[in-house]
C-alpha cells in the first residue's frame, strides 16, 4: 500500500484548522475576561481569573501540539514518499 501524500496534507491541514481554533476560542475567552474585569468587581474575581488563564493557556498549549503534529505528518509522510520511491527503482533495476 502507497502513502497517499494528498491525503496525509489534507489530514495536516485540517489539524492547523483545529490549532487556529482553538488560537481563536482563547483569544475571544480573552477578550471576554478584559470585558469582566472592566464591569466587575469582586473577591470572586481573583480565582475566575486565574481559571480563565490556566484555560486560554492550555488552549493556545495544545494548538501548538496541533501544529507539531500537523509538521509531523507532512514530514513523515514525504518520508516515506522517498522510501518507496527507492524501493520502486530498487525492484525496477533488479
């Protein structure tokens, strides 16, 4: 069975699309924090803040991942393009 460098790219692409996401999730989870912290005052605000960045930090944490492995996919895949690609002259030549 042959790599199928298509749809190893599609599968990369769709993984960044997650990644960008999830990039936009945290930033708009952002945004609505600055809006609560401009009209509310609170002892309560404190411990919701600090839920709202370990949140947006493990967003953006595993959009990185995302894109990690989306670059792996890609890497891997053409990889073993090349490798198949010897053995076919290999066995062509023999």
């Amino acid at each position: 069975m042959r790599i199928n460098l298509s749809q190893a790219n599609n599968r990369a692409r769709q993984l960044r699309e997650q990644a960008a996401a999830l990039r936009s999730t945290q930033s708009t989870l952002a945004s609505h924090q600055r809006n609560l912290n401009a009209h509310w005052r609170g002892e309560e605000m404190a411990p919701t803040n600090g839920a709202i960045e370990q949140s947006g930090r493990s967003l953006t944490a595993v959009a990185i991942e995302l894109d990690s492995i989306s670059s792996d996919i890609i890497r891997v895949a053409e990889a073993i393009k090349r490798e198949e690609e010897v053995v076919a002259r290999a066995a062509s030549e023999s």
